[in-house]
C-alpha cells in the first residue's frame, strides 16, 4: 500500500472508534482556546482545563487580559509550569490583538504565529477548530503515531506536518489529528502501546498483528 492509501486507512479507522473528535481543551471563545493551548506547552490538558475556569472568570475578555498585571497572572497558571514565560505570552499576546487585529484572534497562519509564544502547532489547532480551515496539528501523539504507521519518518513537527499535508484530505485533517491524540491517550500509550486493542493494527507498520 501507498503512504496515501495507509492514511486513508486511518482516517477511517479512526473515525468510527472516535466519532466526536473534539478538542480536550474547554474554552467557549476562540481568545479562550488560544490561551488554553498556549497553557498547554509541556503541561496535560486535563491540568489546564482545571487553571482555566479561574483565569477565564477574572479576566473574561482580551481587554481584561491585556491590562493584567503578569504578577497576577503568573499566580493562577503557576499548576501549568513554566508559569513566568506563559503569563508574559498571554498579555502580551492580548496587548497585540488589540493593537494589530482589532481585538479579534486572526485568522492566518502568519498573523497567528506573530504572536507571542503561538507557534504553528498552535495556530493550526486555531485555524481548525475556530476557522474551519484544514490543518495539522503536530501534536506528540500525532508525531509518534504517524512515524509508527510509516507515514512519516521524522520527529521534526514542521516536517511532520509538511508530509501529512501530503496524504491526508484537507476536509479530514484536523479531525485526524484529533483522533490521534485521543488514540495516542487511550490504546497506543507510548511507553505501553496496546496493539490488541488497536483500530489500526492491521496495516500499522509496527504492528505485531500486521497481516
């Protein structure tokens, strides 16, 4: 089989084991999910979901955020790690949607990633999942499950998403990488991946049930 036909393959496994698809973040306003993403770097969703509910209600918009003192800030995602840097991002962030876009989270790949701390991990979760465009996010379990069934063999998150860009239909990417996290969370864990269970494990390249 083709890398493009393997992909297809997932596409469609994946989907009938993980219909919904949705993102583990909670946010209701697309300033909200590219905060909790940002949060996310080097921390569990499900730890960010419980800073958020607080962060959110002091500071419900971008104008709030924009005139936070970092202090304040730093104090309330401090569970999240690398508390400092992540505060400074998120007010400054705000200060330069204001000043640049109007008060709006942009839309494009190079408005997004001007921001500070938003690299393209996190402008294409945006891009998807607040705009609807096709994207991939290179999510460590979407890197680790990709290089596993052969479709990628790299670790470089840039050159992970230039090739998925490659095999995957644009209408079914973000959805993808979705599934991917899901899956790489609850069957091919990376310490422990468990093959039996897997929806994959027929054309997987490193499947011990590989027919």
């Amino acid at each position: 089989m083709t890398k493009k036909e393997i992909a297809a393959l997932a596409v469609r496994a994946l989907k009938k084991e993980y219909p919904g698809a949705l993102c583990s973040l909670d946010y209701k306003t697309p300033l909200e999910l590219l905060i909790a993403t940002r949060l996310s770097a080097q921390c569990t969703d499900a730890r960010v979901n419980l800073v958020t509910p607080e962060l959110f209600a002091k500071y419900p918009d971008v104008h709030a955020f924009a005139n936070a003192l970092p202090g304040d800030v730093e104090n309330i995602v401090r569970p999240c790690g690398f508390y400092r840097m992540k505060a400074a991002d998120i007010v400054n962030m705000c200060k330069m949607i204001i000043g640049r876009f109007g008060g709006e989270v942009p839309g494009t790949m190079e408005e997004l990633t001007s921001l500070p701390g938003v690299g393209r991990k996190t402008a294409n979760l945006i891009l998807g999942d607040v705009f609807g465009k096709p994207a991939v996010v290179t999510d460590t379990h979407v890197i680790r499950i990709t290089n596993l069934l052969g479709l990628v063999d790299t670790k470089a998150p840039e050159k992970v998403e230039e090739e998925l860009r490659k095999l995957l239909d644009p209408a079914e990417s973000n959805d993808f990488c979705h599934r991917c996290v899901l899956h790489g969370r609850a069957v091919c864990v990376a310490r422990r991946p468990d093959c039996e269970r897997c929806c994959m494990s027929d054309f997987c390249k490193n499947s011990p049930n590989k027919n």
